[in-house]
C-alpha cells in the first residue's frame, strides 16, 4: 500500500514524497481512509509509528476542501494531546 491508495490530494503526496515516506505505517493505513469519510476515530500506538500524521494529514485535506459556507465561522478541527505519554 502507499499514500496514493489512501486517496490523499496531491499536494499532500508531494509533501510526503519530498520528505521521503511512500508507505503509510500501520495506523496511517488505517485511520486515514475513516478520517477522510468524516468518521471520528481514536487511535492508540506506540511512538514513533506516524500516529501525528495519520491524524493531521487527513485534517490538512478537509482544510484544503475549504470552509462550510454557513455564515458562521464553525470549528474544523478539534486536537486534544496529552503532554507526555
């Protein structure tokens, strides 16, 4: 499996191949495609094993979908992190 069979956006893509990854880790295999549906997700792993951008890349794209026209500014992204593990 790679980033491209997640159906990331190219920009994304290119930012991971710039930096070297092509094989998404086993939680990146896993909780990216339920993020990118808009399911809520909550993932446990060890450190070290990409859980940061399992989470952040998915939230990047609906960012760069653009923002919910409602009239409102509306939350996109909540991100709670523990300060140590």
């Amino acid at each position: 499996m790679t980033f491209e069979d997640l159906n990331l956006i190219d920009p994304l893509l290119d930012a991971l191949d710039d930096e070297g990854y092509d094989t998404p880790t086993d939680i990146q295999a896993r909780i990216i495609p339920a993020l990118l549906e808009g399911r809520d997700c909550l993932g446990c792993a060890q450190t070290g094993t990409g859980k940061t951008a399992a989470f952040a890349l998915p939230i990047l794209q609906h960012l760069v979908a653009g923002p919910e026209r409602t009239g409102r500014r509306q939350i996109r992204a909540l991100i709670l992190s523990p300060t140590r593990e």
